[in-house]
C-alpha cells in the first residue's frame, strides 16, 4: 500500500516514498524474482492458481507524482498497479488531509495512465471515512464515484479502497452490493474479497523492512486459510 510518490521536506502522515527509494524498493522485488501488479491481476491469478511471484501494488488517494514519478518506473520494470482515486476531487488537491498539500492527477492524467496499463480503482468521492455516513451518502460515495470514473476512462472500475482503511460490516456489505468485484482494506477483522488485507510501504522501508513486511504478511494470510 503506497499513497504518494515525490521529494519532501515534511511528511507528518507518513505517506510519502521518496523517487530514489521508491526505484531501490520496486529493485528489490525484482532482485527476488517478484513482479508487481494490479490487484485485478493479482486477485484472477490466484483464482487459477498463477499467483507465486505476484505481488499486488496500490496507490491510494490519486496523487499527481504517482503519473509523474511513479508510473516511469513501474513500466521500465515491467510491473503493474492498481491507482485508488478520489474522484471527486481530480485535478484539485488533497483537501482531506492536514498535512502538505499534494496536487491530485487530473482527468488526462487518469486516461493516459489507464492506457498505459494501470489498474483504475475507486477511493470515493471525497475521501471522507465511510462509517460516519448515512445511507444516501454512502452509496453516492460508492455508486458515483465507479460511475464518474468509469466515464473518464470509458472501461470498467472493479475495485474499491476504503479511504483511512475505515470500514465496519455494513460498508463491507455496501461495496459488495454496490457491484465492486473487491475491496482493498489495510488490516480487517475478517479478511474476505471486499475486506482485502494490505502492507504498509514508506519511505524508511528499506530491503530488512521489507523482507519482513513480506514475512509477517505472508504469515498472517496463511493463518487465516
């Protein structure tokens, strides 16, 4: 689970990867014969079995440095992703958030990344944490953002991320219903299709953290099957 791609100065909600470490870490999982891709692909290679050597990235909230900084290196490698975008937010800024402010990818930004590869996922419509909604605003916030994205870049948005990992068994239970194939969570009480566990990646992950992220997450997964 990455968010933002860029050089900074101050990064107090930690989502910030650093372009050089960024290159290193997308380097290390190439090293160990690993390659990176969307959770789409992840999740219909597991399905038939194809899954070692896959590794799912994704990238919350639409941040322009993910078109910009991002995107160059994941194709050099060959690698894949899945973006989560805010859709009602496109070509404006972070404004959920109270740290630096990060400008979001536009529209044409969105199309030309689709094209070239990327998986396009939903975050909502403005990046509010979905619990504290009532029912018509939740499933504006579901229905309408597949809907606005999925007209930008006229193909298919199967997949959804909680926005702050917030989600309880309703919300759960909306985003199934709403249609959405899977759902990314970080760490949910009861893992399923639309609660999908994710690992952390910051900009102090270097290759021990990361060999341990791996680990840890691999060890969860194979005590809930």
């Amino acid at each position: 689970m990455y968010h933002s791609v860029d050089h900074f100065h101050e990064d107090p909600h930690l989502v910030t990867v650093s372009p050089a470490r960024f290159e290193r870490q997308m380097a290390w999982l190439r090293a160990r014969g690993l390659r990176g891709v969307g959770m789409a692909e992840l999740l219909d290679a597991h399905a038939d079995g194809r899954a070692g050597g896959l590794v799912g990235l994704t990238f919350d909230d639409g941040y322009a440095d993910f078109a910009t900084r991002a995107v160059p290196v994941l194709l050099r490698y060959g690698f894949g992703a899945t973006a989560f975008i805010v859709s009602g937010r496109t070509g404006t800024y972070n404004a959920w958030d109270d740290g630096p402010r990060k400008p979001l990818m536009t529209d044409e930004q969105i199309r030309t990344i689709a094209d070239a590869g990327i998986e396009i996922g939903s975050h909502g419509r403005h990046h509010v944490s979905l619990p504290g909604t009532d029912d018509t605003e939740l499933r504006e916030e579901l229905e309408e953002s597949r809907a606005g994205l999925e007209e930008t870049i006229e193909g298919p948005v199967a997949g959804f991320a909680y926005p702050y990992g917030h989600a309880t068994a309703r919300e759960i239970e909306a985003v199934r219903a709403a249609g959405y194939d899977y759902a990314c969570h970080i760490k949910p009480d009861e893992p399923s299709r639309h609660a999908l566990s994710r690992v952390y990646i910051g900009d102090r992950d270097g290759p021990l953290r990361m060999r341990a992220k791996l680990v840890r997450h691999e060890l969860r997964r194979r005590s809930r099957v």
